[in-house]
C-alpha cells in the first residue's frame, strides 16, 4: 500500500517564507470557489509554545498543488 502524502499549512507557509494567516486565507478561498475541493482539505488547530491555539490545514498531495 502506497502511502499518501500529507502536508500541514504551517509547515507549507513555513517551508515557502510566507506568513500561515495568508496561506489559511487562500485555502479558505479555494474551497469557497469550488466545493469538491474540501475534500482535499482538512480543518484541524496546534498549540504554539505559549498553549494558544491556533487553526491549522491538513491537506492531501493534489490540495497542496493548488
């Protein structure tokens, strides 16, 4: 069985020098736009060093390409 890569959010705008609130607001757009694309897209929180959370995507192979 292949497993299928997963990627978070933060690591994404971490790993591309942008700010995590402005890749959360370009997920929210692209599932606003198209409905199927939830699928791709899973809604989820971490904690930063000080225990506030924070929202935070996880998002399949085809949802990181968009």
């Amino acid at each position: 069985m292949i497993k299928e890569d997963i990627f978070s959010s933060q690591k994404i705008a971490t790993a591309f020098g942008k700010r995590h609130d402005h890749i959360l607001r370009d997920i929210r757009k692209l599932q606003d736009y198209d409905n199927a694309l939830k699928q791709l897209f899973t809604l989820t929180g971490y904690k930063d060093k000080h225990g506030r959370e924070y929202p935070m995507y996880y998002m399949t192979k085809e949802g990181f390409y968009f």
